[in-house]
C-alpha cells in the first residue's frame, strides 16, 4: 500500500473558437503529478462534443495525430487520473460523457465521495446501470436526474450537491455552459484564471493556470458553483457556509505541485515551514541535510535554514521514470533505478534526510539503504507529515489501517525497521502552521473525521463488478 495522487481537472470557456484541446494539452502537462493511469478531453463545439481518453501519460494519449483531429471549440473540460475508487481500465477514463433526455454534458472530479456506496446502491435499485466503478460516475447519475425536472444544469447541479457528501472539486461542461464546483468543505483545491485575450481557463492548482498563459483570479470557494457563459460569469453560493472549510492538508505536505498557491497559501513555504518545525522539534548534529526527490526537496530547505546544518543534493531523481507513488505495481522494485546516491556527498558524512511520508517503510529503507551503500555514517530521517494512524474517505489512497506502519510499531521501532539512526515526524498539532488559520482536514493522521463514516466504501465490490463485465 502506498499514497496516491489526487486527480487534476481543467477546463477553457471563449466567446469564440479557440485551439481548445492544444490549452487542456499543456494544462494537464502541469497536472501530471497528480495522476499518471489515464487522461482526457472534451472539446464542445457548437453543441457537438468530441473527445478522447486512454490510460498512460498525456504524451502517450495525445500524440500529434490524435491533437489534429480535435477541432477549435469554445469550451472543453480535461482529466489527468489517479483512481482512489475504480480500477485501472479504459472504462474509468475521465472526463464521462452523457447523453440524457435535456441535452449531454461531460464531468471531471476530482476527490472520493465518502457516502458514494450508500448513493450509488440506491440509484442501482432504482434501475440505474453503471458502466464504471468510479465515483465521477455516481455523481454524473444524480445531476442528470436532477436535470429532468431542474430549469437548467447548474440548478440540477445545486441539487445534486445536496444528496453528495465528501470530496469533489469537479468541471462540468453542456452545450453551453462550462460550470465548476467546490464541496462545501472545499477538501480539494480549484481555481480560475484569465488569458490576455479573454480565455477563463479552470484548474486543480494555479501552476497550470501560469502554464496556459492565464493570469489566477481566484479560488473557487467551499459550495461556490461558478457558471462561464459566453456572456457572463454568475456565482450561485447557496452551499456556501454550509461546512466547516477542511482543506486536505496533504495538498500542501505532498499532492500540489511546490509552484502551486492554495487558497492563498504558498505550497513551497508550507514545505519549508514543515522542514523548519522538524529543525526545531527533532533537532539532531548531522554534517548535511538532504532531501528525497522531489516533494522533500523544499521541506529539507526549510531544515537545513532553521538549523543551520549545510543543504545539499544528496540524491539525484531519474526525471524520465514516473512518480513511483502513481506506477503501477509496487514502489520497492523502482527505487533504485528511480533514485541513486551521490557518493561524493555524503560518503562519510551524517546525514539528516528528508522525506514527505512514510506509509509501509518499505521504500523508506531502500533509500536508507542506498545511503548506507554510498558510505553514509549517521543517517536522521526526518518525516514533513505526522505519522498515518487512520483511513481517509475523501481521495487519499489510505482506506485502511492494515498496512500502515505506524499503526502497528512505535517511532523507535520504525526507525530500526528502516534502518535510520533516528526518525521524526511532524507534530500533528503543528500542521495548521502549514495550512494557516483555516481550516483543514488531517482525519488520516488524527482520526477527526468531517463527515460520516462510511460503513462500506464498496470499492472491492464495485471493482469486482467492473472485472467481471470487462473479461466477460
């Protein structure tokens, strides 16, 4: 068991045609991090929509002959997938398309729904047939009931969000409208921008915003539903309030990319915040601080600063291998040909290390043990997040106890499993110096759970499901 990404969603609303598909194109690129199994998009033209998804990395999808055959549009919506809830096959690509009884609409989400088992049992008992065994497919369900006797999509919308609890930060696109929404805990980030010729361009995080050329308005509130028409931009923010705000904090400790602003907070300053309360409540002498590519790099800045213990580049990142945390199959076998040691520094030397999680250990004590063969002497293994004690149902890939190491071994005894001379976490009580004065959720590291917990998540039962119609 392992962390995963979140998803990335975007979405592009003009008055005009535009090279739509070619904006999505690069503004899942700066998505990438947060899933790796599938990607798509949905151009809108005229009413018409036009599409395509696969599983693999957006360079793989979109080659150039698929891009060509995109027209100019002026909407689409896009998806970058990692499954917290579905398996790994084509049928779970994003965004899902429907054509219902008032018109067709296509959906990207991003987050799990915690009462979707609950949702998606009633609708199968009301005759529904799914074709997926992800959430997005749960929520597509509802709003399109909804639409039946709803004036228009974004009150359907509305309605919908009455019946969805959990996390879902999701684009929506008709005919003519494109419509983004927050759940009223905002547990996800979401955001939109403007071009300099007109373009309102709608993100997962502000770095893919920048790399479309669009200049960040602001964030999309907890329960804000944000309507782009042709003409007008209309905020509805019935849901708003509704909800103590709860954004997940790992955004900052992991998910986001460190260039990314989430609701006004710096994720890079967070990671450094992190590193500096690490310094100053697990101080160690060490000769060096070093950090574990590429989401302890920032955190290890923020150690080697509050210290006064010199920063180097202790381990070099292959950059043509994915994410191991999003690969498939296990994270131990892609350590070493993801990461090797750079002997001419810390040869001989204590070493502070510096990585975002631990969740087995397993890929804590290879990097330990590529260290130890490199020659170091002392390693300090220092964790920018509290140690994960319980599931998460709302998009972290943690939905049980089981393997969590933490849950089962004492700090000291970690340590000792992973080979480290000494381990540190983040004080749980210190995770709101990362997030600021809002409010955030940390229910996988101190059991405070937001909503209902779920009695049955459903997911083996729903990835059964979808096994037996794919191979049958």
């Amino acid at each position: 068991m392992s962390i995963h990404e979140e998803c990335g969603v975007f979405g592009v609303m003009a008055d005009h045609p535009i090279d739509a598909a070619g904006i999505c194109y690069y503004g899942l690129y700066a998505l990438q991090h947060r899933g790796q199994e599938s990607c798509g998009i949905v151009v809108g033209d005229d009413g018409l929509f036009f599409s395509h998804k696969d599983l693999g990395l957006v360079s793989d999808v979109f080659s150039k002959d698929v891009m060509a055959n995109f027209p100019a549009g002026t909407m689409a919506v896009a998806h970058t997938r990692y499954g917290t809830t579905g398996a790994t096959n084509r049928a779970n690509c994003q965004p899902i398309e429907v054509n219902h009884q008032k018109g067709r609409m296509a959906i990207a989400h991003n987050g799990n729904l915690s009462n979707a088992a609950e949702l998606r049992t009633a609708l199968e008992l009301s005759g529904a047939i799914f074709h997926t065994s992800s959430d997005t497919e749960t929520i597509a369900y509802i709003v399109t009931k909804e639409r039946l006797s709803a004036p228009s999509i974004e009150e359907a919308l509305s309605r919908a969000m009455d019946k969805l609890e959990g996390a879902y930060s999701l684009i929506l696109m008709s005919p003519q409208k494109l419509i983004c929404a927050r759940d009223p805990h905002g547990f996800r980030p979401l955001c939109y921008g403007v071009t300099a010729d007109g373009v309102t361009v709608v993100a997962s995080e502000s770095c893919a915003l920048r790399a479309v050329g669009a200049e960040f308005v602001r964030d999309v509130e907890p329960g804000e539903i944000l309507i782009f028409g042709q003409e007008s931009t209309v905020s509805r923010r019935e849901h708003c309030g509704k909800a103590v705000k709860k954004l997940c904090v790992f955004e900052y400790i992991y998910f986001a990319r460190p260039d990314s602003v989430i609701d006004g907070r710096s994720v890079h300053d967070a990671r450094v915040k992190a590193g500096e309360i690490l310094a100053w409540t697990h101080p160690v002498s060490a000769d060096l601080v070093i950090g574990v590519p590429d989401s302890g790099l920032d955190a290890a800045l923020g150690y080697s600063r509050a210290s006064g213990i010199p920063y180097e580049i202790g381990l070099i990142k292959n950059k043509y291998i994915g994410r191991t945390f999003i690969a498939p199959g296990g994270r131990a076998e892609q350590v070493n040909i993801k990461l090797s040691a750079v002997k001419a520094v810390v040869n001989n030397k204590r070493i502070v290390l510096i990585d975002d999680s631990i969740v087995r250990g397993t890929t804590s004590g290879h990097i330990v043990t590529l260290l130890r063969d490199a020659g170091a002497k002392e390693i300090h293994m220092r964790v920018s997040a509290p140690p994960f004690l319980h599931p998460c149902f709302y998009g972290t890939d943690i939905d049980s106890e089981v393997n969590l190491i933490a849950c089962r071994h004492s700090v000291q005894e970690i340590a000792k499993i992973i080979g480290a001379d000494s381990l540190g976490f983040l004080p749980v009580n210190r995770l709101r110096d990362l997030a600021g004065n809002e409010g955030y959720c940390s229910s996988c590291f101190d059991g405070v759970y937001p909503t209902r917990i779920p009695a049955d998540t459903g997911k083996n039962r729903f990835e059964q499901r979808l096994s037996e119609r794919t191979c049958g």
